[in-house]
DNA sequence: TAAATATACTTGCGTTCGCAAGCTTATTGC
DNA sequence: GCAATAAGCTTGCGAACGCAAGTATATTTA
C-alpha cells in the first residue's frame, strides 16, 4: 500500500521539520551555535580519537565540502575545534574536538534533552518511545556515521 | 527515561535528513523544483480553493515571509502559482495554485512515492508501517496545515 | 472620527550555501 | 620512476535565506 508510504514519509519529514525549527531557535538562543554545529561536535564526539576528516563531516551532514570549511573556520578562531594533520595522508585537515568544544557540546546536549523529552512529554509511554526508537533506528541503519 | 528520548530524536532528524538529501537531489534532476517547492504546492493542493496566504505558507514551511515571496516569483512566471487578491482583506497576496502547478505537482507525487516506497522497501511489513506512520502522526497532530 | 497599533507583504543588506575551478598530495598504470 | 588519474581541501562567484526597515491596508482605541 504505497499510499500509507507516502503518509508516513510526510509525518517523518513534518515532525524532524517542526522539530529541528524549535531547536533550532533555542540553541541560536542559548548556546550561539547552529543545529549543524552541534552535530558537527556531535560527530566528532563520537570519532575514534575525537578527530574526522573534512569530507566524512560533509557526507554525514549532508552538506558540501566547501561548507564544512566555513563552517569549521569560526568554530576554529573560538576554540571550539582543532586543526590536525592526517598521520599518513597530508591531503587531510583533520577536525579536531577541543575540550572547550566538549564542554559546549556537553551544555548543548542538555538543551538537546530538554527538547527531546518536551517532544514525547505526557501522551508518550515508555514503550511508545521505544517502538518509534526501533523502527526510526531500522531507517538509519544503513547510514554512514550513524550517532545512535 | 531520557537517554531514549534523545535517542529517538536523535533519530528523527537524521532519518528525515537522509530521507530529504535523496528526495532534494531527484527533486532538481528530475522536475526542476526544491522539496520546499514541492510542500508549496502540497499546502496550496489542501487548502480550501487551492490558495493560501503567505504568512501561512511561511509558518508551514518554517521558513521567513521574505523566503516565500522570493520563492514564490519563479513560480509564478512558469505559471505554477498565480496571484490571487483576499477578498476581504487587501493586504493579502494569496498564492493560488494553477492547473498547470497541479500538474507539476502530479508529477512530483509519483516520485515522492517512488522514494516513499524505496525507504520501506523490502524489510518492513505493512502493519510496522503501519505503527510508525500512527507514532509519526501524534508528532504532528499539533502542527499547524498538517499535511495528513 | 482620528490617531495609534497591528498585520501582510516587499525590498535592501549582510550572511551562508553549493558548484566549479584550482592547488596540493596519493595512488595507479606503464 | 614518471606520467596520469584520483582524492582532500580551499576560494571565487552566483543563488537563496533571514533580519530589519519601509509601504499599504485593517483594526483598535480614545
């Protein structure tokens, strides 16, 4: 039934749309940095060694190369990142998490969590979570660099 | 318990973005308009006598009036969306979807669905389909031009 | 009724993004 | 080992966006 397809996709793109723009105002608010810039940290958290190369941060945010280099640029004139150098490949500029960048990362994740749990707050069981969890889950497992 | 409802969001917004990145890509290649563009024309299509003003366009798509106007000129060239006049009130510049904007939009559902489907594929029985679009459709439920 | 406020839309300006081109370094083919 | 190709990154340029200011129309208030 490719009609309950089409709704479900809908829902999914309506509910991160409506989800994104709320988080989106409060971390311009709160914390100075963009959702992208958070996932950025995000990724770079969760990185063997805290550190990606340029590209992998493109491809995992959906954004071009070019993007990620002023993106990364200010982010790197506040602390928040580090530029290293690939061990065995000098092509790469490698971004690296600061601890500064941790800790903001760190503040930005409490935001995070305040609007997840407002997000299910009060209509949701536990196990209604947990359902809408695995089967987003089974939707991202395919894809590269995925945070959960 | 939180950490699952960060997890949930987490994968909320990664499994629309990917879900996004492919449609945007066939959307430009195939038909020559942006997913935004196409939601344009999905809200003008539900909209009682296929028009809306552009305040309300604005607040669906989260994006500023300015964006809508500016949006909105190309289309009316090419003749998608035609200038209507609010009756009662003069202020207001509806955006009014045309015949030649419905057809367009014909068009892009099919590949809508295409992707649609291709994102269930295989691994997902109707009934756990089923579960997520009912899970999605409380997230939305709220939302102001809910398009489903 | 007249002034004050609010709403809908547009425009100027600065910022951000993607694409294409260029630079540097790795890898491949002969 | 050297030329040819590929990969990672940066920069110039045009397109798209948000914010603030400006214009026009509605609504509220005195």
């Amino acid at each position: 039934m490719s009609e309950l397809n089409m709704i479900s996709a809908f829902r999914l793109l309506q509910a991160a749309d409506d989800f994104k723009a709320r988080l989106s105002g409060t971390f311009a608010a709160v914390h100075g940095i963009s959702v992208n810039e958070y996932f950025l940290l995000l990724h770079l958290k969760q990185a063997e060694k805290n550190r990606l190369p340029r590209v992998e941060l493109a491809r995992r945010l959906h954004v071009s190369a070019s993007t990620i280099t002023r993106m990364v640029a200010p982010m790197e004139k506040i602390g928040l990142v580090d530029r290293g150098t690939g061990e065995r490949d000098a092509r790469m500029a490698l971004v690296v998490l600061t601890d500064t960048g941790a800790e903001k990362l760190s503040e930005a994740q409490a935001t995070f969590e305040d609007h997840a749990c407002y997000l299910f707050e009060d209509r949701w069981s536990e196990s209604e979570i947990d359902q809408l969890s695995t089967l987003l889950g089974r939707l991202v497992s395919g894809a590269p660099g995925n945070l959960t």
